[in-house]
C-alpha cells in the first residue's frame, strides 16, 4: 500500500531473485519446450526421471525434461495435477482461485509462458481501489494516505529498514524487533495492518519473520510491483504445459530408496518406479513432517535445512452471495481482523459474480484451521458485518468454502518463510544428493511462494541433471 501511487498493489499484497544455477539456461530453452513432440516408444536408451508431485515445479522439470530426451514419470498423490494451483469453475461463470491466484510482478517468465499457449491476461492492478478496515472504519484511500506509518506497509519502506539493519549490524532479528530496533511507536491498528500485511503476504506474523530472509526474497527489481492474473486461471497454463507428459495421479509416494547411480521410489499401493534421477518437488511442510522416508536418510545439512525454514500457513475463505451487498466500489479491503484481508475475485469483469476471498496467513490461519469450516464461515461472516456495517448477512450466502491448505494431507502449508537466522537454508535445500534432486518454491532463493518461482526451480532442477 504506498502513499504515492493509491491505486496500486504492494508488490505481493496478497498470495502471494538471485536466480539458482542453471535457470536462465532453462528460460532460454522454454519456447521450444512448449511445442515438444511426444518421445518414440523406445525407452531401453532413455534415462528415466522419476518426479515426485505434478505441481508447477515437477511440470515445468517434467516438459523440460522430456523435451531433451528423457522418459519422465510423474507421480502425482491427489486426483488432479496442480498441487497449490486450483482453479475453480463451478462457483461463477468466471474463475475462482483457491489456491495461487496473482502473476507477481509484469516481466515474470509466466507472462511468456502465457503468450506461448495462447492464455490471455487481465490487468487489475493499475484500476484498483485499496481501502482499509480499522477501528476507525472503512477508511478511502484518499482518508488513509496520509495516516501516521501508514507509509511502513509499503515493502520498499520495510526493504529500506531492513537493509539499514544489516549494513549497520550484519545480524539476524525479526521484522517486530526491527521495528523495536528502529524505535517506531506505531499506532495499534497500524501494527495490525502491517502485521496482516506481513501474514498473508509472506505466510508468517512480524515476530516469525526474519530481517534477512525478507532482503533475500526482495525482488521487485526487473521483476516490477505489478500484479495481474491469467483471465482463465493458472490451472489451464499448467494443464497446457503437461499435456505431453506421464502423469500418474493418486499415486501417494512413502519411500525412496536412492544412491549416487539411482533410486527406487516406493508407492502407498505398492508401485516401484527405478529411476537413474528423482526430482522431489514436495511442499516444504510434507517433507518437514517426514511423510516420505528416504533410505539413507537424507546428509544431516538438507534435513537442517527442512527443519529451519518455515512451512507458512496460508488459507483462503470464499463467500458467494446471492447479491452484492456492498456500496463501495472497492477491488481489496485490508483489515485489522483475523480475516486479514478481503477482495473481489471478479473485480472488473463484467459478468463478476457476488464472490469475496478472504486471504489469510500466520497465526490467524492456525486459529481458522482448529475451527471447523461452519465456525470459519460464521467468523467470516461477522468480520463482513463488522466492515460493511450491515446484519444478517447468512441470509445472503449462498456457498461458502474454507480452504485449509494447512490441514491438507499434501501440502500442509501455504507457501514457505524464512524465519530468524534462516537466510541461508534454501540454497541447502535445493542442492541436489546423489541422484536426488530438489525443486518446488521453497527452494528459489529470491521468488519463493510464487508460481513462476516453482517453475524456475523446476528448470533449474532439471539442467542440473543435464548436466550430469
């Protein structure tokens, strides 16, 4: 939220590089891997890669892969491909993300991609209207601007904080104790705001947050402040970008059996796949709960690593009402409730439906997970009356859905953080062991919790092996 341009997006307002070896091989490679024919059938002089979950990260090392001549094998648990990627279509004539949602930034590698398969974009940030919610209200951003600190919920201000911090001190503290360092008194709703901002923006509270961490995934540089979105969704890209590939779905992976000449991977139904290489593209909360054992176990560097970096919990909650109920005509509403922060998904469309998503992060996501979803819903509801000054809005509901991506068997996260003196772990993480390699958003140094993040690892995984 910047005091100087009102109608804009943060660089990351919601769901929300130095660029690993390998990857800006891999971005010159893309076009061509679009377009790669299905492989002959002869497989007996094909090196075979196992890839283990059909997300963004193992489609994208999957298509570059088999592009170059490998047998590739995906091994997806749910019924769909996508991972944290769901586009929904039965809730509007328009599409519902219920899981990533935003393009970050106007010269991400996503936008080629799109041009590529032919998917047509929409531009939201540029027209938006960004009000606040505070004890004060429902607050324009003509009455906000010029609130005292307001300015802090701005990244750049925060950037510029936290990389005085480490000129002057080298050392690690959280985004709280910076603020406490810096000795600014921020009024309460001005703390929450940025608190909520911090939580939903990067998966953890200000007092979970590290001030290095944050300088690392600080890439607005090339990448821009601009946010848009796929006008038909992200799950189409990444159906197109899979057509070609081996996809095997419901195929739950327990066990790996791996050494430097290859491995065998080990279903929950009984499958062994061997493999000359593995790619592991498993949320950071999967691997930090140990659903996957690894035999040997994995070098005691990488499991500090997992163990380190932070698995965010980020939830989303969508409400689809009969009518709008609104009068303002606002695309987000940033709030000091435990519901974070509100918008259209519709917003500027002109067959919009009466939909609003919720995104939530940090601790109040832990709190809506112990809920049950007709007790999220309920929450949800009063935090809309609260704001809109308007009751019985039950009675206008039509659907309302509680994503829990935090109590997902799969994910068990939204996406991933650096807490406190963790600046150094996702380079640990994305090192490949033996013929093990490691791709996903949690890995990417500087554009972790993207999209066009765990497709970049994913190319960078897959060159690593080519280079083999």
């Amino acid at each position: 939220m910047s005091t100087t341009a009102q109608h804009a997006f943060t660089r990351r307002a919601f769901l929300q590089a130095l660029l690993l070896g390998g990857t800006m091989a891999a971005l010159a490679f893309h076009a061509r891997l679009l377009h790669a024919q299905d492989q002959n059938d002869d497989d007996s002089d094909r090196e075979t890669v196992v890839i283990i979950g059909a997300g963004a990260a193992g489609i994208a090392a999957g298509a570059y892969l088999q592009a170059e001549g490998y047998k590739v094998i995906l091994l997806e648990a749910r019924d769909r491909i996508g991972g944290r990627v769901l586009t929904d279509r039965t809730l509007a004539s328009h599409p519902v993300e219920l899981g990533a949602e935003f393009v970050h930034g106007d010269n991400v590698i996503t936008w080629d991609l799109a041009d590529e398969y032919g998917l047509a974009s929409r531009e939201i940030g540029d027209e938006a209207e960004l009000y606040l919610f505070t004890s004060q209200g429902v607050l324009s951003p003509d009455q906000w601007a010029n609130i005292d600190g307001i300015n802090l919920i701005d990244d750049d201000e925060l950037d510029r904080l936290a990389e005085s911090w480490y000129e002057e001190e080298d050392s690690d503290l959280s985004l709280a104790e910076l603020l406490d360092e810096h000795e600014i008194d921020l009024d309460p709703d001005v703390r929450k705001l940025l608190n909520n901002d911090m939580a939903s923006d990067y998966g953890a509270d200000l007092k979970d947050l590290g001030v290095l961490g944050f300088i690392e995934q600080s890439y607005e540089g090339d990448d821009s402040e601009y946010d848009g979105q796929l006008a038909d969704g992200y799950t189409p890209l990444l159906e197109a970008m899979s057509e070609n590939l081996e996809i095997r779905l419901n195929k739950i992976v327990n066990y790996v059996e791996w050494d430097d000449e290859g491995a065998i991977v080990y279903t929950e139904d009984d499958d062994q796949i061997e493999a000359d290489y593995v790619i592991v593209t498993l949320p950071l909360g999967v691997l930090q709960a140990g659903d996957v054992e690894f035999d040997p176990p994995l070098p005691d560097d990488k499991q500090e690593a997992i163990d380190a970096l932070g698995a965010g919990h980020v939830d989303k909650i969508i409400l689809k009402f009969s009518e709008p109920f609104w009068e303002i005509n606002f695309a987000v509403i940033a709030t000091i409730q435990d519901t974070q922060i509100w918008w259209r998904p519709g917003y500027g469309r002109e067959d919009e439906a009466s939909i609003l998503t919720a995104l939530v992060g940090g601790d109040a996501a832990k709190r809506f997970e112990a809920m049950s979803e007709a007790e999220v819903i309920t929450a949800a509801l009063r935090d809309l009356e609260a704001i809109f000054q308007v009751q019985n809005l039950r009675d206008k509901l039509v659907e309302g859905r509680f994503i829990n991506w935090g109590g997902d068997r799969f994910s068990k996260m939204g996406y991933s953080y650096v807490p406190v003196d963790g600046s150094e772990y996702r380079e640990v993480l994305a090192e490949s062991v033996g013929s093990l390699y490691f791709a996903g958003e949690a890995t990417h140094m500087e554009r972790a919790a993207t999209v066009h993040g765990a497709i970049e690892s994913g190319w960078r995984a897959a060159d690593e092996i080519m280079e083999m």
